[in-house]
C-alpha cells in the first residue's frame, strides 16, 4: 500500500533529483523508495558481510562444510604438511 509522504528538500537538490529521475525514466518517488529499500536493507546485514567483496559474495553458499569441521585443526594440519 502506498502512503503519500512530505519532506522538506532545499530546491535545487529537488530541481537536480527530478532532471537524473526523468533522465533514467523513472519518477522521483519511485528513487527516493528504492534509496529507502536499499538503505533499510543494509541494517539486515551483518558488518561481515559488508566486508566480502562482490566476488567472495558471489561464491558463498557454493561450498558446504561438514558440521564438525574444524577450521583452526584444518590450517594446522595443511601448514604443517607444507613447512614441516
């Protein structure tokens, strides 16, 4: 459901919103919802995750670890076999 919301926005910044809105075909009310989604969306991410970069994203959930995977052991092991 859509609600009619008021802001108060200094005139050219207004002026400058509505020339990049017509010059994308698209209205300024459907920018300023999308720049609100996005912003929203940020606070559901973890600091984590804004870390990762586009390709790390990219690859999470292509590899499944078993659940009693020990990481620390793991690193170990391999540094071991490789320097010892």
């Amino acid at each position: 459901m859509n609600t009619k919301l008021t802001l108060t926005i200094e005139q050219s910044i207004i002026e400058k919103a509505k020339k990049y809105a017509r010059k994308h075909e698209r209205s300024l009310s459907d920018l300023i919802e999308n720049y609100l989604k996005a912003l929203t969306a940020k606070e559901n991410t973890t600091e984590a995750e804004d870390e990762l970069s586009p390709t790390l994203k990219s690859l999470r959930g292509s590899f499944k670890m078993p659940k009693n995977f020990d990481y620390k052991k793991e690193l170990s092991d391999r540094l071991s076999e490789k320097y010892l």
